[in-house]
C-alpha cells in the first residue's frame, strides 16, 4: 500500500477510535486520570487476587480468563506506561500472568 494511503487509512482509524472511546465515557478524562483509574483498577485486581492461585480459588473460571487477556496486554507489549509500571509491581499478578501463560499458552 502507497505510504499516503497508509497516513490516510491511519488518520481514519485513528480518529474513529477516537470517537468510539470518547462513546465509550473513558475518552472523556485527561490522560493522568485515565492512568488513575487503571491503576485503581490494578490495584483491585491485586487486592481480590491476593495469595491465591486463581481469582475464584484453585480452578481458573472466565474471570480469570478476563483478567488474563487484560493484564498480558498491559505487562505484554513494548510501550512503557504507568499502568504497566503499577501493574509489574504486583508480584501476585506477575505471578499470576506467568502462571496462565504457562499453563495455557506455552507456546508464547
């Protein structure tokens, strides 16, 4: 694809995401408080999890399942964040992603 129509693709997407989030309520905050409330969000995440193996007990449930999905995409990818740091910085919940990946996605 020619670069010029990769820029317009991209300014397209861009902007109807944009759209979708501000829908969505989240787009509505300033990014410091966006940061807040996924910290907020973390934090419980951490507190409910607390020396457990799975969320719910010893089996994993959809909610673990949930919470995975969320947490690999924010300790996973390569952009650094606050979020990311508050995250990295529960050992449960590290312990907790390394736990499901190994378990049900060895292959990553």
């Amino acid at each position: 694809m020619p670069p010029v129509i990769c820029d317009i693709a991209a300014a397209y997407f861009r902007n109807k995401i944009k759209k979708q989030i501000y829908g969505h309520g989240i787009g509505r905050h300033k990014t410091e408080e966006i940061f807040k409330l996924g910290m907020l969000d973390i934090d419980a995440l951490s507190a409910c999890l607390g020396d457990k193996k799975y969320f719910l007990g010893e089996q994993p449930t959809t909610l673990d399942a949930s919470a995975f999905g969320i947490l690999i995409n924010t300790f996973g990818r390569p952009i650094e964040s606050p979020l990311k740091e508050c995250g990295l910085s529960k050992d449960n919940l590290t312990n907790f992603v390394t736990r499901i990946k190994a378990h049900f996605y060895p292959d990553l």
